[in-house]
C-alpha cells in the first residue's frame, strides 16, 4: 500500500515561503506609500534654477570665444549674482573643463600680437585685467627679447611710407626725421614697447631707411 504524502509537504512549504515573502513586500510597500515625505526645499529648488540659469549665461560667453575666469568672475559680479550662486556656477563650469587660464593667456597674446602689433608690456596689463595669474602671463608672452624686437622692427618699418623714405634720403635739416621719431615713438609707447627698445629700433630704422635707395 503507497504512502500518501501529507498535504503540506515540499511543494506545500514552498507555496507559504513565496507567500510570506509577497506579504513582507506588500506590508513594506505599504510602509514606505504611507510614510510621510519631507517637502521640497522651495530655497534649494530656487537656487538650483539660479545656479543653471547663470551656467547658461557663462556658456554662452563662452561660446564667443575663450574666457579667464576672472572675467567670468566678474561678468557675474556685475549681474549682482549672489556669491553661493556665483561660486557654484563657477565651480559646475571648472568641472566641466571649460577654464583654463594658461590657454586663454597663449591664444590671447597670440591673437593680440597678430591683430595689433602690441608688445609684451601692454599684453600684460591686459592679462592682469583679466585676473590672469602671474605664471600663466609669464608662460604666454615668453622671455625672449630678440621676439620681441623683431616684432618692433617689423611694425615701425610698417609705419615708414615711401614718401617717408624719400624725405629722409633728401632733407638736410632733419626736421622731418625728428617729427618721424615722435610719431613712432608715441606708437611704441601705445603698443607697449619698452622705451630703450624702441628708441634703438626707431634710431636704426630711419638711418636705414634714409640711407636706402629709391626703388
């Protein structure tokens, strides 16, 4: 005679497990459905929506051209950000690697040179009012004089007409070399060019150019 297994057995015991550990999901459900939420920081939730909408600002600065941050800084100071606001869209756009002074000052002093001829000096005033660190300028502009000089040579030659040459080959007086002298000088000293600098470029440049033939 087979023995009969008694209701309950294996599969019976299975059958409460997977009941039970539904009935512990439900309660916690239940649980955590009927457990109050804190509500929303209304403050935090403002502040977010500031610090995007100023992210967004500084992105569309940046998308001009490169930006230090010192401008950003101020771009910010200036539309009366609050200094938490201020600070943390600053720090979102540092984490995005969209900063980097070292670069700004190499394209700007690059850029600079080409467009207006400047010399080192004025580039520098320039970084300094962009809040750029000492190191970054230093880097960009370089140490080496003779750069710099050819770069004075080449803009004062610019600036001596044909008309300018001729004058100078015939004049006897000197009187239109000394009004030359004053002009350039006046333009170097815009330019940024160091006095002793551009009074020897100025000096070799018009002797060579009263010595040269017409072309």
């Amino acid at each position: 005679m087979s023995q009969q297994h008694p209701r309950g057995g294996a599969d019976g015991h299975s059958a409460v497990g997977a009941a039970a550990v539904q009935e512990r999901l439900e309660r916690r459900t239940r649980q955590i459905m009927e457990t109050p939420r804190p509500a929303a920081d209304p403050g935090a939730a403002e502040r977010e929506k500031a610090v995007v909408h100023e992210c967004r600002y500084l992105m569309r600065l940046l998308s001009t051209r490169r930006r230090s941050a010192g401008e950003m800084r101020e771009r910010l100071a200036r539309r009366e950000v609050p200094a938490a606001v201020a600070h943390e869209a600053m720090a979102r756009i540092d984490r995005a690697g969209l900063i980097d002074d070292a670069a700004f000052a190499r394209d700007w002093v690059q850029q600079r040179r080409e467009l207006r001829a400047l010399g080192d000096a004025a580039l520098r005033r320039e970084l300094e009012q962009r809040q750029v660190a000492d190191v970054h300028i230093d880097a960009a502009l370089g140490t080496d004089r003779s750069e710099e000089e050819d770069r004075c040579r080449e803009l004062v030659r610019s600036r001596i007409s044909e008309r300018d040459r001729e004058q100078l080959r015939t004049e006897r007086d000197g009187g239109h070399r000394r009004r030359l002298s004053r002009r350039l000088d006046a333009l170097l000293t815009r330019k940024g060019y160091p006095g002793d600098l551009a009074v020897q470029v100025i000096s070799g440049e018009l002797r060579a150019a009263a010595q040269q033939r017409g072309r």
